[in-house]
C-alpha cells in the first residue's frame, strides 16, 4: 500500500513539474531569434497543432537559419502556388516523440511530420542534422516536448525549391542582408546589367552579404558608394559576376571562371564545402529569374586591388556634394594640406550642410572680406592625425586646428558637437574623413560681422562704389541700422559709364551722385529667392526698381541657358553676387549701374566706353573720409 501511495505521490509531483514548464508554442513564441520559423508555422497552421499533448521535437531553424536559405527563397516558398513546398519544409522539422541531446547518436533516424527521415549525423562537438544542420542551442524543455535551435535549415532529401520569383537585382533589393550590393547596383550603373530577362544575358552572382563588405574594414563599404569612388565600386562588383548559370555540382575544384570584370576567380573546393578564392559559399545554388546566386561570406578582392587610393584633397576635388567645402579649402590655400602625406582628419560638411547655415551664408563666406571667418571655420573642421569613430570615446574632445577642442556626443552616427555625419570613417592615403550633414559650429560664432559698407570696403571689386558714397556724404546713412538690400554695382559697371562717370564726380553733379547712389539701398530684406518673381522694391531714394524674372525679357533675356538664371533688376543689370550677408541686410553685386527714373535720361549706359581719367583732385576728393568706416 505505502509502495503504491508512493509511486502515486511520484507521479504527480512529475505532473506538477511539467505542467510548469513552458509548452512548444510558449517557447516559439518567447525566443527572439525564432520570429520568422514561428511566423510561418502560424501561417500554415502548424502552430496551432504544437498546441496538442505531443510529445512533440522541434528543430527551430533561427531568424539567421532561415536568411542563409538566400535571397528570396523564403518569399518564393510564401507564395501561393508554392504552398506545397513550404509545408513539406516546414514538417521536416518537427518529430512526433520527445528527443533529446541524451538520446541522440549518430547515425539515428527520425521520422518528420512531411514522412521524410532526419538524421543525427553528429553529436560532438555539437549535434548536426544531415550534416548541414548544426544545434545552436539544445533541450530548451517543454511541457509537451522538446525545442532544439538549428543555424541553418535541413532540407529533405531530394527536395527542390521551387521556381524564383525575382531576378538578381530584385533579390539584393528586397534582402536587409544584401543593402551594399544593392545599393551598388544601382549606383555603379549596373541595374540593369543584373536585371536583364534574357537568357543569353543570364549571370552568376557571387554575392557578399552586408556582414561580408563589414569585414573589408571600418568605413571602406560606405566609402565605395561615393561619387569619388565609384570606378572603384563598379569594378569590385563586377568582380563578382560571371556570365552564364554555373550551379555548384557543375563546377570542380581548381576551375577558373572569367568575371564581367576581366580576371577571374577560382573554385577552390567544392565539397563539403564550397569556396571561391577561399572564401565560403554560405548559400549554394539560389535560383534568380535571370541566373543564380551564390551567397558569400567574404567580399572577393582582384589580385591588384588597391584601396584607398586618393588623398583626402582628391577624394574632395571628386565628390560633387563637397563642392563648396572644396572652393573653401583653394581660397583658404588650405588644399595641399590634404594633398601632402601628414595623416589628417577632415571633418567634411556636404553642401547641403553650409545650406544650412541659411541663405547667403555660404556664399558670403567665400568672399574675400570674409576670409578669416572661413579659415576659422575651416580650421575648426580640421585634426592633426586619424581619428576612427570607433577609437573615439563618447563624451571626450578632440583639439582642433583651430585650437578649439570639439566633443564627441555620439559614435554611431558619429555626431560631433551636435554635427552628425551622414558617411563617417572614409579612409584615404593620408588619413581620414567624415562626412558631416552639418557645420561644425564655434562655441562663439557671429557672423556676419561686417555691415553692408565695411563688407563692400572689404572687396577690391566694389572700390569705385565705396568711393562714391564717401564723396556722396551717405556712408552713415548706408552703415544704418536697415535693414537694407544693396544692389552695389561692381568696379566694371562703373567703368562702363566712361566719360559719364567723371559728370557724376563732378561738383555741379553731388546732389545727382546722392540720388543715383541712393537708387542702389533698397529697403527692407530681399534674398535672390524673392526676386525671381516680377516685383517694385521702393529705394532709399524714393523711386522703385522692378524685379525682373529672365523668361520676361523674352527668348533673347539674360541667362537664357541656365537651369538657375540669375536676378535681373530694371532689365539690365544682372546679379552675379547674390545674398551677401551684411549686419545691416543683404548685399547684391550688379553688373550694371542704375538710374532713377528722370536721371536716367540724362545719364545713358549706351555711350561708347572711354577709360576713366580723374585728377589727382577728384581722386583724393574721393578717398576723403575712408576712415570714417569703422575699423574691421
């Protein structure tokens, strides 16, 4: 009796501890790295027969398992028509009995839900099924069975997948895992080359996963899509093609095969594993509509293979989006700084990034009354030495050039006092740079600090002009507080007048000077966006300018040609310099002088050009007061 009341007590405390266990489907549904095997047990409707008593094994293939079937394959085996295929290789993973590691040899069979046998082909140092299957993780118990975690996916013998769906460009394109290669397609020119339908044109594509172009080394995969390397990038794939369907149980160990780049690649061995130039097949055979994949874990690299290659000044000349960073760095003389050998760090900002800083501002900054608050600001995106993100520490500084240290807020997406870079880590042959979607910004930065006369007094093109207004007497009332828009008619512009321009000098004309030169001060604030679009804007002298857009001056109208032509004012004078920033408001330079209505008569541009020959009086009449501009 007491022997039978213990087997009893034995029993339930047995039913007790697997009743506390999780069941399969508990599992399935709590392990991360098995969302897409449970996603597609639940969209055939074996999930809900693991619900059951069982005992039921299940060998999970992982999120990852599931990726190395290749590009593609999984969404083929989703659709509708294919069905079939997607259960047969679902059901081949699960065994109606409670198997685990301890009961497990080699050599054991088990018979699956499809009816198609399992086998153990290894237990040391891990299990392995079929020989391609290893266990990642074993005997994660069950309260109905037994879950068993694959890296990669069985196949039943004999089992074909079923025809693609994509060809070669749609699977990099719709794979998370292939983003490099396809990104690269696509810039290099070559989409479609890897998309062409016929047959005659079918390719063989060993192609890099994303962690495989990681491996080539911090920043270089990102680097290779910049414009400045794209002879580069275009190579290094087509290195990776070969014409013609070439399944692995065609090949032999030491076959070459010509690539669309010229050279060739080698098979090196093809069982039990598949490698290419020594680097592992990880997918063999997945089917293309326009060839075929072979899915490496290594980026294949042609025996001259040199990279990087340029300087970090050549990498600059070469990239269209740092097109302003590189007319900074010529005015600044700052080029050979980064053409030399010295190992540098560039922090590269792209043009959108000076945009940014707002209208006219890059501009502005790239006059030669601005040049050393561009070489300040150049100085300050400027590091002695290569500066990796990854050997950067969060929250430290870095002295700058400029001699103002800069902190490292993030490291991915490197973001450097509150710059982030949108490419960081691009290597070149004398150091590094990152690519910045801001400005490095000062702790003090002020800029403009110039008003519209001390920026003019600044230019050696706009003379003429400052001399006028200081002969004029209108240099404090053109230094006020505006705001204003100077439309300022350059040194030529002035020329163009020829004998004209000594009737304004002259005594008898000051009070014409005052009104021709105050014509010019527009008030209120117009960039050269707002001018674009037909308007009067009212002048300090009281009349008004029209603004007026080319395509109104007819098909012989000024910049006739240009995608972006410039303003026009009174339908004569173009804007060359436009949205100069000024304390005081904006400055255009002209290429024309203007006349208010009535002067305009007396004074006409349409007279022959004579050189301008001053007294020595007139000359100093006109240099009087220069020091009554405020000091720079």
């Amino acid at each position: 009796m007491r022997a039978r009341r213990g087997l009893a007590l034995l029993l339930l405390a047995a039913h007790v501890a697997a009743q506390s266990l999780p069941s399969v489907v508990d599992v399935l549904n709590a392990l991360p790295v098995l969302t897409t095997f449970r996603d597609s047990l639940r969209e055939t409707e074996l999930l809900q027969a693991l619900e059951g008593a069982g005992p039921f094994t299940v060998f999970a293939p992982s999120n990852t398992a599931i990726d190395l079937l290749g590009p593609g394959v999984l969404e083929t085996l989703r659709y509708g028509q294919n069905s079939q295929y997607f259960l047969e290789l679902l059901q081949y993973h699960v065994v109606y009995a409670n198997v685990g590691s301890s009961d497990m040899s080699p050599g054991l069979t088990l018979m699956t839900w499809s009816s198609k046998t399992l086998e153990i082909t290894d237990v040391a140092p891990s299990i392995r099924l079929n020989g391609v299957a290893p266990v990642t993780q074993a005997d994660v118990a069950c309260s109905n069975g037994m879950v068993h975690v694959l890296s990669r996916v069985a196949r039943p013998p004999a089992f074909s997948f079923p025809p693609p769906l994509k060809n070669i460009l749609e699977l990099t394109q719709s794979s998370s895992y292939l983003t490099n290669f396809g990104t690269g397609l696509e810039l290099s020119g070559l989409a479609e080359e890897f998309s062409d339908p016929r047959t005659e044109r079918a390719l063989t594509v060993l192609l890099p996963t994303d962690a495989a172009f990681a491996n080539l080394g911090l920043g270089i995969a990102s680097s290779l899509q910049l414009p400045a390397n794209l002879d580069h990038l275009l190579r290094l794939l087509k290195y990776h093609a070969v014409r013609g369907v070439h399944a692995s149980a065609d090949l032999a160990p030491g076959e070459k095969l010509q690539t669309l780049e010229g050279s060739d690649v080698t098979i090196t061995s093809v069982t039990p594993g598949m490698l290419v130039n020594e680097a592992t097949v990880i997918s063999r055979d997945v089917p293309a509509t326009n060839g075929m994949v072979q899915l490496m874990d290594q980026v294949l690299l042609p025996t001259t293979w040199s990279y990087p290659d340029k300087t970090i000044t050549q990498i600059v000349q070469t990239s269209p989006n740092l097109s302003i960073l590189q007319t900074a760095l010529r005015l600044t003389d700052m080029e050979w700084i980064f053409a030399s050998a010295t190992k540098q760090t560039l922090l590269a900002p792209t043009d959108e990034a000076f945009r940014a800083l707002g209208p006219g501002v890059a501009s502005s900054l790239l006059l030669m009354s601005n040049l050393e608050d561009l070489v300040a600001l150049l100085r300050l995106h400027m590091i002695e030495s290569v500066h990796k993100s990854d050997e950067m520490v969060l929250r430290s500084s870095i002295v700058t050039k400029q001699g103002e240290a800069v902190v490292i807020d993030a490291l991915s997406p490197l973001s450097i006092n509150g710059a982030r870079s949108a490419v960081q880590d691009v290597p070149a042959t004398n150091g590094i740079l990152h690519i910045m979607d801001s400005v490095v910004m000062p702790k003090l930065w002020r800029f403009p600090e110039r008003n519209l006369m001390q920026f003019a007094n600044k230019e050696s093109e706009l003379s003429d002009f400052v001399g006028l207004v200081m002969a004029a007497g209108l240099l404090e009332e053109f230094q006020g507080t505006g705001p204003f828009t100077a439309l300022i008619p350059n040194n030529y512009a002035f020329y163009e007048l020829g004998a004209l321009l000594d009737d304004l000098r002259a005594p008898s004309s000051a009070q014409n000077l005052k009104e021709v030169l105050r014509y010019h001060i527009v008030k209120g604030k117009h960039l050269s966006m707002d001018l674009t679009s037909p308007q009067d804007l009212v002048t300090l002298q009281g009349a008004s300018v029209q603004a007026v857009p080319w395509t109104n001056l007819g098909w012989n109208g000024i910049a006739y040609d240009s995608a972006s032509p410039p303003v026009v004012i009174n339908s004569i004078a173009q804007v060359t310099k436009p949205d100069v920033s000024a304390t005081n408001g904006i400055v255009h330079v002209i290429d024309r002088v203007l006349f208010p209505p009535g002067l305009d008569q007396v004074y006409t541009t349409t007279q022959a050009k004579i050189p301008i020959i001053s007294s020595g009086a007139t000359r100093s009449a006109l240099t009087l007061g220069l020091m009554g501009l405020t000091a720079l």
